[in-house]
C-alpha cells in the first residue's frame, strides 16, 4: 500500500481490448473503477480504450502516466497471443518479465509438475513490480511505478481492485441528484450562477428524451457535505421561480 | 457524405462527460458507434473519455484527429455551462462559432419570438461546419474536417450518427464465437499458430469465471467470409484435438 502522505488523487484507465472496440464487448470494468474512484475520493480524469496492439499501449501509458497520479490497466494478461500487456508495461519501463516465484509454486501445488507455457507466461511479472494478488485467480496482477495492470476479466479485475484501493483518494466524494421537468434552455443561465457561487461543488445537466416533455436531471457532486447541501438547495430554490412554459 | 474515394477507414471516438468518469452514467454511446463501425467496416482505434474541461477536450481532440481518418465526438452540446465542446471545436479548428440560421429559423417557428438565450446558444456551429440534423432534435450537431460532434442524450446521439454512417468504412467486418470448455493455456500456442496463419482475421479469446470449470469465447472476426470461415475451421480441428485436463 502506498503511504497516506502520498495517496493518489486523480486516476486514469486504460483499457486494453479489441473486443470493446469491435463493439463486441459493452466496457464493464472502467465503469466499476469509476464508481470505486469516486467513493474513495480520487478524480477520476480519463478512460482511453485501445486496441491489443504494442505500441498503442505503451503511447497511451505513458501520456497518461505522466499526466496523472496513478494509471489502471484493464485486459491483456492471459496467456494467448492478443494478451501483451505485461510485455508493454515492461518495454514502458524498460525492464524484464520476470516468472514470479511465489505463484510458481502455488501452480505447481495445484497442477504438479505440468505447468505448461501458458500458465508460464502469465506468471510473469516486470522486474521490481510488486504482485497483485485476489482470491479470484492464481494469477497476479502486477504494480509498478504509479501503474496498477489488472486482468479484463469483470469478477478477477473487481477482486484486485478492491485490495489496492487504500491507495487512492482520501474525502469521498457524495452525489445528490434532482429531477427536473423543465427546458435545460429555462434554466442554464441560473445554473451557471449556482455553479460559479460553488467551484467546490461539481453540477452537471443531464437530459433524456421524454416524448415532447422535458425531463432529466441535475446532479451535484462534492466532498463536503455540507456544501453539498447548500448548492442544492440553491438549485431547488432556483427551479421553483422558473414558471412552466413550452417544452 | 464524403465521397466514396475517401471514406473514413480508422476512427476513434471522443466521448466528454463528467457524468461518465464519476461513475455515475454507464457509457452507451461509444458502445453503439463501436457496433455500428464494425458492421460499416470502419476500424475504430481508439475510444477516449474526458471531463468537461476546455483544455482537455482540445488536447484529445487535436491528438485523435492527427491519428485517425475520422473522429467522433459524444456529449457537451447542450445549453448548460458543462456544455462546452463546441467552443473546444471552433478554438481547435481556430474558427468562430455562428448561429446557424436555419436552426434559428426554425426555433422562431416553434416558439415564436421567444428564444432564449440557452436555445440560442445550442444553435451554434463553428464556422465552415456543416450541420448534422436529426428527427429526435431541433439542434444540429456539427461536421466540421474529420471530427462530427454529437449530442450526449443516447437518442439522439444514434439519431445524428446514422445520419453520416456512410461516410465511414467499405465492407463490413463479419463476426464468429466458438464457446470453449477449455483453459486457454491448453490451447494459447495453437492459437496463435492460426492467428499467424490468418492474419487478415483478427483471434481474440475471452474467458469468464465459472466456478471451477473453465469457460469462454474464441471470436474470430474478418472482412472476408471465406478466410473467416476456414480459420473458423482451423481452431474447431485444433479445440477438437485437445485431451480434457485439470481446470
């Protein structure tokens, strides 16, 4: 676990997957992490989803790496010929894929001696990662400098996020949200008022299409609850001078 | 449309949205074009995810669109003060942003006199842009070089982009799943022999987590029907000749 003096506080995830970018595939684990990131306090700044290709991976890591505190990777560690991000990772930080010792022997407990170079290849971590271990899979994801690579698969991703969590954020961050059933036009002016009096309170509008009537909704999010509180009642004070009019 | 000699064969998608980094709003918009690029036979490379902040939108944007033939924006053109891409545009494009007059036209028809500032302001498109109009909303949105901005709301989002979908592809990837009981280590090295075989078919496999067993999907994908199908055939031969083992 990273120390709390240095916890990070904005993220970005990467996405590694052919199958999200045919369409294939509707992108699950980056949605998890971003309700993760936001309960735990960390802003999450960017989701990049690219294609199982080398050099696309090792751009988009270090751009973001360098950009943001800490980076999360998704996919790409099986032992098939689309799985190289562990190879990416380490060509990024210019070092060796290492077999982890200790995963070793647990495959050798469970399979004997046949281990074969599937299993091999994805108990290979860069050299001075440190392992990411969950109840899910023998394999470990790996840590390394300020990136977390983690396996695509939804239920063994969401186990190894969990155990490193503590890494991030710090004040959670709290959203409350208000139905709306008046033109965004109506109000966007006196929004922007609101937002201006409260820069530590995020306000978002999001409309649906609702047949000829207008609806959706205003979301405000923040750390501090309490001015939380008032940024919303300021919202519901403003909505209810707006006199209904035509959608 | 763009014509025929130039028809979009890479694209990336920008999606901007806070509401999707929070973790409160699953993405659906880069899933939809993801699927509609695949079955028109345009590569999609890259989807990236970015607040609403100026700075970070023109900096994706500039970056995707040196890359890609073709870039699709989704969200930030609504009426609200976090709706800003489309001054992220004109100032990336180094234009202004006009009223588009038809647009306005057609507002004074619906509402009289009565246009509001809001409304106006959504009737902005960047200089030298062309207008992209659907059924589900008075509001263009805009193609402007080889970026095409869209609305947010998923309705209307699909609406605006069918409307250019020819612009994009040639002939259609075609897609085929083959379920697996198998551990992918057993068959990893095999696969890539095909995959090495087959190079104009892209051979993703994609495991689940189901209890002890092991499960999952080979998928193969490819322009051309024949080399899909024997390919298709070569992994059936190669899954058929493995002996069942220990999970």
């Amino acid at each position: 676990m990273t120390s709390s003096s240095t916890l990070h506080q904005t993220a970005a995830i990467l996405v590694i997957g052919n199958e999200v970018l045919s369409g294939r595939t509707r992108e699950a684990n980056a949605y998890l992490a971003a309700q993760s990131m936001f309960k735990r306090g960390c802003k999450l700044s960017e989701i990049a989803i690219v294609p199982d290709i080398k050099e696309d991976i090792i751009d988009s890591l270090n751009r973001l790496c360098q950009r943001y505190d800490a980076v999360i990777t998704s996919g790409g560690i099986g032992p098939t010929h689309d799985d190289i991000t562990m190879d990416a990772i380490a060509e990024s930080f210019n070092v060796s894929l290492l077999e982890h010792e200790d995963t070793i022997a647990k495959l050798h407990e469970y399979y004997g001696d046949d281990i074969n170079a599937g299993r091999r290849r994805m108990a290979r971590l860069p050299e001075g990662a440190a392992p990411i271990i969950c109840e899910k899979s023998f394999m470990p994801g790996a840590h390394i400098g300020n990136v977390y690579v983690l396996a695509g698969v939804p239920d063994i991703f969401a186990s190894q996020l969990e155990s490193f969590l503590d890494d991030f954020g710090g004040k959670p961050y709290i959203r409350h949200e208000i139905e709306v059933n008046i033109p965004e036009s109506l109000f966007a002016r006196a929004l922007e008022d609101i937002q201006s009096q409260f820069p530590d309170v995020e306000i978002g509008s999001y409309p649906r299409l609702c047949g000829k009537k207008a609806c959706g909704k205003i979301c405000l999010s923040a750390q501090d609850e309490t001015r939380l509180y008032h940024a919303k009642e300021q919202v519901n004070i403003m909505l209810n001078s707006i006199p209904s009019t035509k959608p």
